[in-house]
C-alpha cells in the first residue's frame, strides 16, 4: 500500500515540472474506456489547485483506486504551453537532452515506455499546433497524445503490465526541473516567422484536409463541412449516426486535443441538419465524444485510420487532381 505522503512527495515532483496553475484531473479504467472527470462527481471546479490534487482524488476517487483505476492530470496554465512528448522509448529522453533540448519534466510510465514535457511561454493554437506537430516528428512521439499524463505514485494497472507477484509497475518521475526550453523557443521563432512570411505572399487559404491547415476553430469548421460533404456523398443520410465520433477522431487525428475538439462538436454539430436543436444535448453529447475520442476507443480508432481514408484520398484528392 502506498502513503499518502508518498503520492503527496511524487506529486510536488510533478508540480515542480510543469508550474501550471492547476491541474484537471480524471480517473480511468484501464482496461476500458470507462472513466469520470472527478471534478464534476465532486462538484468542484474543473482545475483543482496543485496543494488539493491528491487529497481530492483519495477523497472521491478511492473506490475507483482500489479498483486499479488512474489517475490523468492536464496542468492548466496561463502563462506557459506545455508540449506532451508520450510513448517514448529507452534512451529517447537521454538522446533529447544530449540534442540540447531541456524537458521541464519526464517520467517513466511503464517498464518500457516513458513520457517528456517541454515548456515554453504561452502560445496562440495556431503556432501551438504546429509547433507541436513538429515536435512529435522530431522525437517520433504519439501523435494522439493529449496533453494528460499519468500521476506519479500510482500504478499503471493496464493488464499486460501485470507482474507475477499480481502488483502493477507505478509511475515515477525521473526529472522535474520546471524549466522552459530555449531550443524549443528557437523552434518556435522560427514557426512564427514562417507564418508571417506566409501571410504576406499569399491570399486567404483555401482549407482542405491537410493535417498543416489545421489550426484553429474557423478551419476546423472548414474541414468539417468538406468532410461532411464527401461522407453525406458516398453514405448518404447513414452517415448520421456516427458522424460526431469519426469527426472528433479526424481533428485528434490532426492534432486537436480534447478541449478543442469538444468546443468544434459543441459549436458545429447544432449546424448538422439531423441534430435536434437542444443545446444542452450538445454540450452533454459533445463532452461524451469528445472524451471518448481520447480514450481506449479512440486509441483503437486512430491505428485503424487507413479505414477513414476514402475521406480524402479517393473523394477529395482524385476531384482536386481531375479538376
């Protein structure tokens, strides 16, 4: 059994790494994709002060521990952005360091897989996004991450990492400098710099479906209307019943993460001529999707995208090379 004043002592580690003003946290079933935001069982605000985090989730989230579920945190900061590099293997964080890149804080996850988090001083979405897309091409990181981690102390109870004795490795940090990055700042000049250099040699972008023009809620709505148009063409009013879900993987796809990809369900799906017009129906429906899309399911649902890819290849593509 762990103490409370282990969890507490592996926490300040993790707080010491990020800086954020508080943090978001959920508790998940690790061999589902069921889980609940602990806030919201709790009625308390949604970000939960750092000195709170672990007294909050032995409170409410007991029952949900012993039964091997874990704890997910997303720091929340007004002055920072923080860069999730998930799913990294042995000598990965070694190799960063060496390269010059300073990560605020790592840990290790599992025997085989570890995470990194690089700072810098916070950033609109659209130089985010593409910062981040750069980044996960760079160290080869999960590109479905989403900005959750883990909490240090705890177990990471997922079946294939059971030991024989029956216990679960548990989550440790390994750094926890609470640093920005002056390369990653460097990075990220030279993106802004990009940006601006584009802005003045061309006109206002036609929005497709390339991963790149993705980056912020207008082009999100563009995407999800060509989408639209080539689902309703080949599936016709099928296409319906799941076309929230295989939207919200399309934008995690394109490097959205859930709190955006909520707010697109939330403001695009009332546009959807099949959708009733109750407003709390979507907010409710668009937080199920959009949570689901960042779980098990959605996980599944991203290894499995080459299904989707009649969307843009065939429909889009083949009509752009015609045209």
């Amino acid at each position: 059994m762990t103490k409370l004043s282990d969890l507490q002592s592996a926490f300040s580690h993790f707080h010491d790494g990020m800086q954020a003003d508080g943090y978001s946290v959920t508790l998940r079933d690790p061999t589902s994709a069921s889980g609940f935001n602990i806030s919201k069982r709790a009625d308390l605000p949604d970000v939960i002060p750092p000195g709170d985090v672990i007294d909050v989730i032995i409170k409410y989230g007991w029952s949900a521990l012993r039964r091997g579920w874990s704890p997910i945190a997303r720091p929340r900061s007004s002055s920072r952005t923080i860069f999730q590099l998930d799913d990294l293997p042995h000598g990965a964080i070694e190799a960063m360091i060496e390269a010059g890149w300073r990560p605020c804080y790592t840990q290790q996850t599992s025997p085989e897989r570890f995470q990194a988090a690089l700072a810098v001083d916070r950033l609109d979405d659209a130089v985010r996004l593409e910062v981040r897309r750069r980044l996960i091409a760079i160290f080869h990181a999960d590109p479905g991450a989403t900005g959750a981690y883990r909490l240090p102390g705890f177990q990471n109870a997922k079946p294939k990492y059971r030991q024989h004795d029956g216990s679960y490795p548990r989550v440790t940090p390994l750094t926890w400098s609470g640093e920005t990055c002056p390369k990653t700042g460097l990075l990220v000049a030279a993106v802004v710099a990009e940006m601006a250099e584009k802005a003045t040699i061309t006109s206002p972008r036609h929005i497709d479906l390339d991963p790149d023009d993705i980056a912020s809620l207008d082009d999100l709505a563009a995407a999800w209307h060509r989408l639209e148009h080539h689902a309703y063409r080949k599936h016709g009013k099928i296409w319906k019943s799941e076309h929230d879900w295989l939207m919200a993987v399309m934008l995690r796809h394109f490097g959205a993460v859930e709190d955006e990809v909520r707010q697109a369900l939330e403001y695009l799906s009332p546009r959807h001529e099949y959708r009733s017009k109750n407003e709390n129906g979507f907010q409710r429906a668009a937080e199920i999707t959009a949570d689901r899309a960042f779980s098990e399911p959605g996980d599944e649902a991203l290894e499995a995208l080459a299904s989707f890819h009649w969307l843009w290849e065939r429909d889009f593509h083949d009509e752009k090379g015609a045209a």
